[in-house]
C-alpha cells in the first residue's frame, strides 16, 4: 500500500508541475518547481527501495506540507456569513523551497535545514506526534494514503493499530463536519491515531476482562464488530449499528468506550445519544447515505445494540454464542421492542408536555430571538448519562446541522428514567403513568 502512496505522491507532483493544477493564472514560481522536484526525486527513491515506512511517512508529511504552502498563496478562503473564513492554510508565511530544506526523517541530507525537523522551529497543531511518539512503536501502522475511506471502510478494519492519514487533492476537504486543508486534515487524522494508540493486537484469554482491556485488545474490538453486524442482528437496524461500531472503533477514545460498557442500565441511553447526536447535531460530518436512518430506527437499534453488549459484558467479554445470540434476538423481538414501542408512543402523545416540563425547569442556556430560539440542558450530564456537557433540548434552526426544529426530547426522556425524581415529575407534568421500565432509575449510576 505504501508503494500506492508513492507513485500517487509522484503522480500529483508532476500533475501540478505541469501548471495544469492551478492554470494559468496562477504560474509556479521557482520556489514551487523546487520543492516539486524534490518531492519527485525522493518519490523515485523510496519507490526504487520498496517504500521504506519511517521515510515514506516523512515524505508523505513533506508533500501535505508543500501542497498547503502552495494552496495558501493561490486560493482564497470562502468567508463564512459572519466573517470568519472556512477554513485556514497553515505556514502561510513559509515558501515551498523552505518546507522541503528540511530533514524530514533523513529524506533530505544536505543543506542548513537538513538536520533540523520542521516542526522544531514552527509547530503546526500536531505535526511533531507522528515521528516523536508513533512511529517508533511496533504495534502501530500509520498508513498515509489518498483513498477515500467511509464509515463502511473503518468498521472493516478498526479493531486493527492501523491509522489511515488521509491526503487529499483538493484544495479542503470535511472531516467532522469542519473544513480542513491538506495538512490540517492530515493532523486531524493524527489526532484520531493519538487517542487510540492504546490498542494493541493482544489476546486476553486469562483472567478477568474489564471494559478498557476489551477496548484496548485488537481480538475483543473484533468481537464487537463482529456481533454487532453479525448475521443475527436485524438487517433493517444494520445501518443505525454500523454508525454505533464506527463510533465505537473510530471515533470514541477506548476509556470513552470503556465507560459505555460499565454500567448495564446506562448502556442504552448512551448508545442512543451517540446515534441522535450524529443523526442530528453532528450529521453535517457525514454522508447523506450513511445517515439514512430514522428516529425509530436508531432508537432500536440503539436498544439492540445495547442489549449485545451487556450481554458481552456478562460473558466476559467472550464471543456470544449461537445460543446466546439467539436467546438474546428472541427477548428483544418479544419484550423489550414492545416496551420500547410503548415509551416511543408515550414521548408522542406527550412531546409538548415534556418540552415544556424540560425547557421550564432544566434550561441551563436559551436564547429567545426574533428569529431564532435555542435551548439547552445539562441535565443528562448531571444524571453521569451522557457524555457531552450541554445537550440541545429544542433548535429552532441548527446552522452546523442544515436542520429546522431539533428536537431531543426523547434523548431527554430516556436519560430522566434514571432518576425517580424526574419519573414523577414526568408522570405529574403528562397526567399519564409511565411505562414499564426500559431504563431504571438509579440514584446513584455507576460509570
């Protein structure tokens, strides 16, 4: 693969030094051609000497580092409507002649750069932590590669220390939901290596498992996979499951993940804010037929989903087997499905109520404008349910997400079930009595 990563670094090179990338209006200058040439001759070498993985990795971060020197002196930024712009190029005061005189991992030899790193005289947010704390370390791969990777792509290989760096062609590219330029979307990419460095390819077979030895363990991130899309789960919650495991190996650190696992009656409410929050706050970080899935849809296969893995937490953390999966299909289909159809009824017939119950007593935020109203709680937080701090608990209009009249009432609902509190206080605000338990109320949830 790495020798792909060359020859498409070869490629591009001498597609933007035939002027052809950026036209005429905008001629390469001899700083360009210089650090163009470079980067191609050190392309031909590696490529000659099979990709050699510390020096190939270098290169790759020397051509995203030319590439945004170049961008930043030819393409305007778009400007937001409130000013700000889009995106920003970094080391928009260098020139590409400048980039390339460095070390780069031995890549270049000669001249007074050659043995300093460019991150030691100007650091970009991150750029130093691929060679100071990765590449040494054997049991990660980083993989700098200009293939378009989707959710689909990390389920398949996310249980592995393997760590895609994407490098792009255009001139920004959207990662969650932001727009980075080449290097900058390449750190992003770091960043996700940095927080799941931890796992490692390891076989825990003695002892007792706990949440974060599973997460950390390459064999137990494939079980999860591989429960969870296994030919046992429902085929209409596939997609709503897909996103949860691409949360799960990708985009949650493995203590975050480890944190779900630890409390059997948490594990549904936060399976679920993981889904409504991409399908609603987040859902502008993906693409349109990744989150082709409803409300009712990610609600159940919020629950199924959490169901396997309390379920995998009660076997140790052992693969489930035929029996047991098909123990645990048959409960869901039978009892927990309808309850969890009677909550969504009850969340229908009273989403006014409760709104109004929520946004009344437990607004930590609100701005009531002309054209604009917007509030937001804390109150799944201090229930230790979720995750994230404030919660929108009703958008008008959410300008991140392109969506009118966000909701999350119902993400609201399922987290106050813990508290017997919050139950009464619900049953006396509808009139109605709640149904029977999906989630308990605990005082005292452990996390």
């Amino acid at each position: 693969p790495l020798m792909t990563t060359l020859g498409n670094i070869k490629k591009f090179v001498c597609h933007i030094g035939s002027g052809r990338h950026f036209g005429d209006d905008h001629p390469l200058t001899d700083s360009d051609r210089t650090a163009l040439d470079w980067l191609e001759e050190r392309a031909d070498v590696l490529l000659k000497q099979k990709a050699p993985y510390e020096l190939t990795v270098h290169l790759s971060f020397a051509f995203l580092a030319v590439y945004e020197v170049m961008l930043g002196k030819r393409v305007t930024e778009p400007r937001q409507s409130g000013g700000a712009s889009c995106w920003y190029y970094e080391l928009s005061d260098r020139q590409p002649h400048e980039i390339t005189a460095y070390r780069w991992g031995g890549n270049n030899t000669t001249g007074p750069k050659s043995g300093e790193e460019l991150y030691d005289s100007v650091s970009p947010f991150g750029l130093d932590m691929p060679y100071a704390r990765f590449l040494n370390k054997t049991h990660m791969l980083l993989y700098p590669s200009f293939q378009p990777l989707g959710i689909g792509d990390f389920c398949g290989f996310g249980h592995l220390p393997v760590y895609p760096i994407g490098m792009i062609t255009n001139y920004a590219c959207n990662a969650d939901g932001v727009m980075y330029g080449p290097l900058a979307f390449s750190m992003h990419d770091v960043g996700h290596a940095n927080w799941l460095s931890e796992v490692e390819v390891s076989d825990v077979r003695e002892g007792v498992v706990r949440p974060t030895d599973a997460m950390r363990s390459s064999e137990h991130r494939l079980i999860l996979r591989q429960m969870l899309l296994g030919s046992r789960s429902p085929a209409d919650l596939k997609p709503g499951l897909r996103l949860l495991l691409f949360h799960f190996l990708h985009e949650k650190t493995t203590h975050g993940v480890a944190r779900l696992l630890g409390n059997d009656n948490l594990t549904f409410p936060r399976c679920l804010e993981i889904l409504l929050h991409t399908l609603r706050s987040w859902r502008a970080a993906y693409l349109p037929d990744d989150i082709k899935i409803t409300d009712g849809g990610a609600v159940m296969a919020a629950l199924w989903g959490a169901r396997l893995l309390c379920h995998w937490r009660a076997a140790g953390f052992k693969p489930l087997s035929p029996e047991q999966l098909d123990a645990c299909a048959g409960t869901f289909e039978t009892q927990d499905a309808p309850l969890l159809q009677q909550h969504l009824d009850f969340i229908a017939q009273h989403r006014g109520s409760l709104r109004q119950m929520f946004i009344r007593g437990y607004s930590e935020w609100i701005e009531d404008g002309e054209q604009h109203y917007y509030c937001k709680t804390v109150v799944g937080y201090d229930l230790d349910v979720f995750f994230d701090y404030l919660m929108p608990l009703f958008d008008s209009f959410g300008s991140y997400s392109g969506l009118c009249h966000v909701d999350n009432i119902d993400l609201v609902y399922f987290a106050a079930l813990t508290s017997s509190a919050l139950r009464s206080e619900m049953e006396q605000c509808t009139g109605a009595e709640l149904p029977e338990g999906i989630v308990f109320a605990s005082e005292a949830p452990q996390s």
